[in-house]
C-alpha cells in the first residue's frame, strides 16, 4: 500500500501529557515506523458514538498528519466529528487515561469517552 501525502494542517491537538504517554506506550510496545496512531469514531457507547485511539497501520481510507512527531491516520469522513478535538492523559485519584475534549459533541456520557454529534 502506497503512503499517502502528509497533510500538515491539524484536525486534532495532543497535550503534552497524552503525547509523554503515547510515547510510553509506542516504545513498551515496540511498534515499527509502519504504525501510526490511529484517532477516529466508532458507533456505540452509551451517547452514539465513541472515540477509537491506538497504534494501527495506515489503512486505504486514511488521511495521513502529522502531529507532534505522530505520525496520524484519521479516515476523511471521521474528522467532521473530530475537528478541534483536544486528547489529554489525566493521572488522578479518581481518574486516569486519556480524556477526549470534543468542541463538535453535543452532549457526552459521564464517563468522557462517548459522545452525540
């Protein structure tokens, strides 16, 4: 499968935190350059949809960006959900992973991770 263009506009921003710990999770599992993370929607949760986040391999639908040193892949038709979306790693008392601020969600569930549009 051929490599697609980088896009350098960003649709989404990673703190500091959810990039240290990304970085965490790249170098414990050894990933090759071929992986990427992948960030998008799925159908489910609890408010319609919810969030997909992981290391994947770039896929035939897949918009390629850069962010931060990550390379990115979002399918095109996933970014009118995610546009603007701001992922960061909480490490508190009551709650810890990653936490999705979505300005496109019109209402999400109690736990953060899903989300209407």
């Amino acid at each position: 499968m051929s490599t697609d263009t980088l896009i350098k506009t960003q649709p989404i921003t990673l703190t500091s935190g959810a990039l240290k710990q990304l970085r965490r999770i790249q170098s414990e599992q050894n990933l090759s350059s071929d992986h990427g993370l992948r960030i998008g929607v799925k159908g489910g949760g609890c408010s319609g949809f919810s969030y997909v986040l992981g290391y994947d391999l770039q896929k035939e639908k897949d918009e390629v960006y850069e962010i931060d040193g990550f390379k990115v892949f979002m399918e095109k038709a996933h970014a009118i959900y995610l546009l603007g979306m701001e992922i960061d790693w909480v490490d508190g008392l009551n709650n810890r992973g990653f936490t999705f601020s979505n300005p496109n969600a019109k209402d999400t569930c109690g736990c953060g991770t899903s989300f209407s549009a």
